[in-house]
C-alpha cells in the first residue's frame, strides 16, 4: 500500500485516514490513488467511518455501494466489526485495482458483498456466483483467534478472508474466459471434483500427508478452489508487503530500484523471489519483539509455480488481455 502526499500542507496520509494532522477532513478518491481535502464524501462517513469520495452528495463510495447486505445493528457489536471489515475490504479493493479490478476500465461484474453479523449460530464466509459472504464478527480479535488456534492456522486476519474469499470470485470472472480453464485444470487439477465430499474429508482427515510440497497452505490441499484462492490470497499478500515496503521508504539489496512497483512488475518469479526476501527479514524483525512472523508461510517450487499462475492471470484478467 502506497503512503500518500497530504493535499493541504506537509506531512503524509495513511490509506485509513479521514483528516490530515491538523484536522482537516480529507477522503481518498480511489480512482486517482490520492487523498483530496473536499466533499462529495461517502454517505457511510458518519456511520462506519468509511474515507472514500463518493459519485455525489448522499451517495456510497465505490466500495460501500458493492455491499448489498450490511450487519443487523441490534447484534452486539455489530456496527464497529462492520466497520473494521469495511476497511479491510476499501484496502483489498484498492489493491486489486492496481491491476484494473472493479474500476471503471474494468468490463467486468463486480462483487456483491453480504455483510453478515453473527447471532447464535455461526456465519459461513464463501463465494456463490459474484456473491462474497463475509461475517463481519471475526474483526473481532478474541474470536478470530479462538478459530484460528482451533483450526490450527498460522494466519487468520479479515484482510486475509477479503482476499481469499475475493479470490474465489475472480476465480469465476475468469472462468467466463475461453482461454482459462483448461489452462487452471492442468495447473490445479480438476474444480468439478465434488466440493461438498472433498471439504468433509479434509476436515475429517485432515491435509494429506506431505501436503507442504505442493501446497503453499494445509487447507489449499482441500480442493482445487480452495488452492486457487489460498494461491491468489497470497499474491497478494506478498504483493502487498512488498509495495508497503517500498512505500514506507526502506531499502534492501534485494529491490530492482528505490521506488520499484511491484504491482507493475510484468516478471513475477522475480517479485515473489524479492517478497520472499523481504518477508523473512521482516520476520526476523518481529522476533526481537516476540511477536509472530509476519509471514508464516513456506514457498515450496510447486507453490511458486502456482503463484506465477495467478500472477499471470490477475494482472492481465480485469481487461481481458
């Protein structure tokens, strides 16, 4: 994520910001990547705090008109978990847009978010046909870390399900192209395997045995879905940090240039080769605070081989190159 110029004085702006340091108020215009200091503001400022512009006065920003479904407010701690999920998913949108998805340029449908708030039971996360279910209850820390140690994950934030469950979404966009599927059968193996069957088993069982191998996560082991979006997932994570690396200004042998994009990077064996650099030395750093790795994860050859995939495809996908 890039740090942005402030519109109205010195200093920077953080992608999350609603008001420069001097209090003014400020909106972030997704399609110009900058920060401006008048309205049209989203009409969920006052509500859950988004900071994006909106088309015109009273009206959702680009992101908060993709919800179609927003929380019951009257469920506990519904409003502030929808706001924290909201923001994750503003970040997500606006990295995916460094590749063309979901602007205007984009020809294609965009998702359609189901903002769900948990009561008794608890809510499935999934994709069905442009539709990205999202319980907003796992902003919730506690919670999120209690499924996460059960599951026995290494990683589990709502950034982390905004991507995956995305992914399984761009996973149609491009399935409606005649030049994908056979291409991502030969690659992941075969979708039409019975979903259903192949995530009980998974959860009965557990991955198979050497899973590591060949998958960059246990639970991409489940199906092939479940490894594309796992894989797409973490492009973008490794993506991201890369770009935030560079954008908060430090250095590291390992970056073609000072101000490198990684996001225009055409060569993606050489970006995830640099991310992966970088991410182990970010570790390291968080180790001498007793903190977790940032990056908890092992890029086997067969995992490369998949990202570079996904590399292809999400940056050409969007505009149908």
């Amino acid at each position: 994520m890039r740090v942005f110029a402030n519109p109205v004085g010195a200093g920077s702006l953080w992608f999350d910001n609603l008001a420069t340091a001097d209090g003014t108020p400020v909106a972030y215009d997704p399609q110009a990547r900058a920060f401006l200091p008048m309205p049209p503001f989203c009409v969920n400022r006052e509500v859950i705090g988004c900071n994006w512009i909106a088309p015109k006065q009273g009206a959702f920003c680009r992101s908060c008109a993709m919800t179609a479904l927003a929380p019951d407010p009257s469920i506990p701690d519904a409003m502030p978990n929808w706001a924290q999920t909201e923001a994750a998913k503003r970040w997500v949108l606006d990295n995916l847009g460094r590749w063309h998805w979901f602007r205007p340029e984009d020809p294609g449908a965009p998702p359609v978010f189901h903002m769900l708030a948990e009561g008794p039971t608890p809510v499935a996360m999934g994709h069905a046909g442009g539709v990205v279910t999202i319980s907003v209850a796992e902003a919730d820390a506690v919670l999120r870390t209690t499924r996460r140690e059960a599951l026995e994950e290494p990683y589990r934030t709502m950034i982390g399900h905004m991507r995956h469950e995305i992914s399984h979404m761009l996973w149609w966009r491009l399935s409606l192209r005649d030049d994908f599927l056979d291409a991502f059968r030969n690659m992941f193996g075969d979708e039409r395997v019975d979903y259903p069957s192949a995530l009980q088993q998974y959860f009965h069982d557990g991955p198979p045995p050497g899973w590591q191998s060949s998958f960059l996560t246990a639970y991409a082991s489940a199906h092939p879905h479940e490894d594309w979006a796992e894989t797409a997932a973490h492009l973008l994570h490794l993506t991201d940090i890369t770009d935030s690396f560079v954008a908060a200004g430090l250095s590291s042998p390992e970056l073609p240039s000072p101000h490198w994009d990684p996001y225009m990077e055409p060569d993606a064996e050489r970006l995830i080769r640099v991310a992966a650099s970088l991410v182990a030395g970010v570790n390291h750093v968080n180790r001498s605070m007793g903190l977790s790795d940032l990056y908890p994860f092992v890029l086997s050859d067969a995992a490369r081989r998949k990202l570079v995939f996904v590399h292809d495809w999400l940056r050409r996908g969007a505009q149908g190159l």
